[in-house]
C-alpha cells in the first residue's frame, strides 16, 4: 500500500486512506483474514447502497478514474 499511496501523493491525486474498523466492503473478507496480505480496495462512497436509489459524487468517479489509471500505467 506504501507503494500505491506514495505514487498517488507523488501524483498529486486526491484519494482518502482509511482502514475500515465497522461496516462492509466486497474486501472485508480479506481485511479480518489472518492471512499475511498485501492489498489495497479502491471506489467511491456511496449512499443508499444496494438500492434504486444508489448516489455516488460525480467528482469521486472522475478522480477514481484518475488514479486507477495512474496505478495501472505505474505499478
């Protein structure tokens, strides 16, 4: 993670690094593993999820985007 948040800073590209401590991802799985696992879960904050009325910040697909790109032409 150290690799991907430092090409992001290094970058210049607004992300938020946060550690999920309650709550759910597709990840969480992997989170409470014992495993020893490097990994890291990129997306956009949502709200009303799994629903009709599911909303996401145009702003934070754009810059989602953004940084999906950078990691994959850097990493």
């Amino acid at each position: 993670m150290a690799k991907v948040t430092h090409l992001l800073d290094k970058k210049s590209l607004v992300f938020q690094k946060e550690v999920e401590a309650t709550g759910g991802s597709d990840g969480a799985k992997l989170q409470s593993t014992p495993l020893p696992l490097d990994w890291i879960f990129t997306g956009v904050a949502v709200h009303h999820p799994y629903s009709a009325n599911e909303q996401a910040n145009l702003l934070d697909v754009v810059r989602l985007s953004s940084m999906l790109q950078t990691i994959a032409q850097n990493i």
